[in-house]
C-alpha cells in the first residue's frame, strides 16, 4: 500500500495550518527585498564612487553565496555580536536579504530604462533629486519591471522550505515531523510538492496576466510621453 | 561588465580571507572545510552534466518530440520548476525508498539537483535555439539536410554560444543548491560547518570561511564560463 487517503485527510488540516507560516514567510520575506532591492538599486546608481563600489560588492556577495548559509549566519553568528533572533525572524530576514539583491538588479533594469531626457527635464524644473525619484523616475521605472518581481516572488516562495533547516515550524518541517511520528513520508511530502506546483503555477498564470495586462496599459500611457 | 564589481569584492574577501586565517585555530577548520568543500565539488560537477543532458533532451523532445514525448518534456519542465528544489531532494530521499529504490545519497543529490537545474536550462536552450535566425533553417533545408542533421550541424552549434551566459548563472544556481544536500546527510561543505560549529562554537569563523569558498567557487564558475564564451564565439566569427 503505497498511499493512503485516511492519512492524506489526517493530515491535511496541519499541513494547511503550516501552509500560513509558509505564506507569512514568503509576504514578510517580499516586503524586504522589494524594499532593500530599491535602496540597493538606487545606492549602486550613486555618482560618488564608493558607495556604488560597495553596494554593487554587496550584490554580487550575496547573489554568489547559498542563501542556506546566509539563513545559518544570520542565525548562529548574530548572536555572537548580541543580535538574538527568533528562527521565523532570521530566516524572513536572510530570504529578504538573498531576494533584495536579485530585486536590485531587476529594479536597476527599469532605473536605467527611463529615458535621460526626464533627468534632464526635471533638472531644468529644478526638482531635487529626492523629489525626481519620487515623482518622476519610480513610478515610471517600477511597473515595466513588475512581472520580473514576480517571478522572484515565485522564486522566493520555493525557497521558504529552506527554513526548515532552522527549525520554523513551515510545511517542509511539518512534513517532516508528521512522516517521523508515523513512518509514512510518502503522502506528507508528495503533497507538500503538489501544495508548492499548484500554487507557483497560479502564480505564474497570474504573473502573465499582469504581464499582457502591463504591456497593453504601458503601451499608451493615457497618451502620455 | 559585472567583472569589475565581482573583482574588487573578491579581493575584498580575499583580505577578509587572510585576516580570518590570522585568528587562532584557523588551521583546525581548513582540513575539514576542504574535505567538505571537495564533495561539495563533486556534486556541483556531477550535477552539472546530468543538468546540461537533461536540458537538450527535454528541449528537443518538447520542440521536436512526438506528441505524447512532448506532454512527458512539458510536464518534466513544469513539476520540476514549479516545486522547491528541498521538496525535490526531500522526495527522492525519503519517498523513493517506499517504491522500493534505494539510492545513496550521493546518487540523489546529483539526481535531485541536476534534474532541477535541468529543467531551468531545457527553457535556456530552447530560447537558444529559437533565437538561431530562421534563414539558417531555410538554407539547410534549401541544401536537402534532414532536420536531425541541420540541427546538430548548422543550428546547435550556434545556439550554443548564445546559451553560455544563462548556464553560467544556472550552474552558479546549482552550486549555491548543493548547500541543500547537507540536510540529506551528506558530508558537504555547509555540513562541515555546521557540524564544526556545534562542537567548537567558533561560529564566525567557520561561516566566514564558509560564505569566501562559495565565494570562490563561484568566481571559479563565472571566469570559466567567460573563457569558454570567448573561446566559442570566436569559432562563430570565423565562421560567418
């Protein structure tokens, strides 16, 4: 007998219940790194040339190295330095950290897509560069490169199993836990992986949608440029 | 164009490097680091091959296969890209044995990480081969080439040159994926570590080390792919 459904209904209810932790993890995880990729992106535009220097350095660190080490440095080695952080609190942070860095380059992208005539336009207007990035330049950089986040978001929401490894009680844990307690790991894991298909396959239907509806919008901006 | 920002970070490293080599002690990890290192190696090597042969067997078969040999490629490309790669690795290791199969570790991890990473570049070569300008296939068929031969005479070869860049990004991926496999009980290098780490609490060494030879590794692959990149279209050029 290789699956069984009584034990597929017994434990769907705590899969669904972990199912949350996993979301939570992937919405904070986003928040981060959407936010941390603009600051990254905007820093390694800078003219003065080492805060470019670093910020790009910072990047390229995190992009080459495993988040799963990240998610063990946060963790382990912050407390060395006085820095002690709940299990979901380290992991959403080292997600956010790895995404941020992949988001930086996205937003890059659409940063340097904008037309220089706007800089130069907002220049003559005598708009400070705080009011520039506000008004002129992000909202005109940020919705061409949206479904690019998208598939980060996708990307970071299969990565949440990795925080497993240090103990939040997300799905991959729980379906470890519940496959140790009755020796059947068959069922536990096969529907965390039919739970992780359906739902980035979703996201990827809706990812298009938002595409095709972008492209049709971004086309013809009420008219505008 | 990244290489300056990658060279300055891995000098960077490479002092951060010689300054951790300088606190006490640092010569009780490296053996051990290497060792892991060295299966860490391994399993990015093994899972590389097993990746790129994937790859050009489910794009061919999901471009030029008979129907039911396409749904088999579509659905190989969208199971393995649409689940985690830890789920990927945690099924084969825990559920396989069920059904019978018992692999070693070693064999999933390749398996695991090279049929995922696979299915990432199946996508990579078909963008490649479908970005070969259709003339080429026109000419082939104009010169009376059967399809198989045009594609691994005229179209392959120049798509390869086009799809260096994405699989170094993919092999970068796969390499930062064999972290995964020290959670199956393999001795890897984040395994190492880890287990160094619960018996000498030196944390910030261990992971120190730790995150620079990924770092190196990783420099490792980029340099290596840009070689290999320059080596191939330089054929290319000669060509045209």
């Amino acid at each position: 007998m290789f699956w069984d459904w009584n034990y597929v209904w017994e434990i769907t209810p705590t899969l669904l219940r972990a199912s949350v932790v996993t979301i939570q993890a992937t919405l904070l995880g986003f928040v981060l790194a959407a936010v941390l990729g603009l600051v990254l992106a905007i820093l390694r535009m800078s003219k003065t040339g080492w805060i470019s220097v670093t910020a790009a350095g910072f990047v390229e660190f995190i992009r080459s190295t495993p988040v799963l080490i990240q998610i063990f440095f946060i963790f382990f080695v912050f407390p060395e330095f006085g820095i002690v952080l709940p299990a979901m609190a380290a992991g959403v942070i080292a997600l956010g950290l790895h995404y941020g860095s992949y988001c930086s380059e996205v937003y890059r992208a659409g940063l340097e897509n904008v037309p220089k005539g706007q800089w130069e336009a907002s220049t003559a207007l005598n708009l400070s560069p705080y009011i520039t990035f506000r008004d002129i330049i992000i909202p005109q950089a940020i919705p061409p490169v949206v479904p690019a986040l998208g598939n980060y978001l996708v990307a970071l929401f299969k990565e949440t199993p990795l925080l497993s490894a240090i103990a939040v009680l997300e799905l991959m844990q729980t379906a470890k836990i519940l496959g140790s307690q009755s020796f059947r790991y068959v069922e536990p894991i096969t529907l965390v992986g039919g739970f992780f298909l359906v739902m980035s396959l979703v996201a990827a239907a809706f990812i298009r949608q938002l595409e095709a509806y972008l492209n049709r919008t971004l086309r013809n901006p009420g008219g505008a440029r | 164009m990244q290489l300056r920002p990658l060279a300055v970070c891995a000098i960077v490293f490479f002092t951060a490097g010689l300054a951790v080599s300088s606190f006490a002690g640092f010569r009780e990890f490296i053996p051990g680091l290497l060792q892991g290192a060295a299966i860490t190696i391994q399993i990015t090597i093994g899972g590389c091959l097993l990746a790129v042969v994937m790859a050009l067997i489910a794009a061919m078969a999901k471009m030029y296969g008979p129907l039911p040999l396409r749904w088999l490629a579509v659905a190989y490309i969208e199971v393995f890209r649409g689940t985690s790669a830890l789920v990927q690795l945690f099924w084969l290791f825990f559920v396989l044995p069920h059904f019978g199969v018992n692999l070693d570790p070693m064999t999933v991890a390749i398996t695991a990480l090279g049929l995922n990473v696979g299915a990432y570049g199946a996508e990579v070569v078909r963008g490649a081969v479908n970005a070969v300008a259709r003339g080429q296939w026109e000419a082939s068929v104009a010169l009376n080439m059967p399809r198989a031969l045009a594609l691994r005479r005229i179209i392959l070869p120049q798509a390869f040159v086009a799809m260096i860049p994405p699989w170094g990004n993919l092999f970068i991926e796969l390499l930062k994926a064999t972290a995964l496999v020290s959670l199956i009980t393999i001795s890897d290098l984040t395994f190492k570590a880890q287990q160094m780490n619960q018996t000498t609490f030196r944390t910030i060494e261990i992971f120190t080390i730790v995150l620079v030879v990924y770092l190196a590794l990783s420099v490792l692959i980029t340099v290596g792919m840009r070689t290999l990149e320059t080596f191939a279209a330089r054929g290319i050029a000669r060509g045209r």
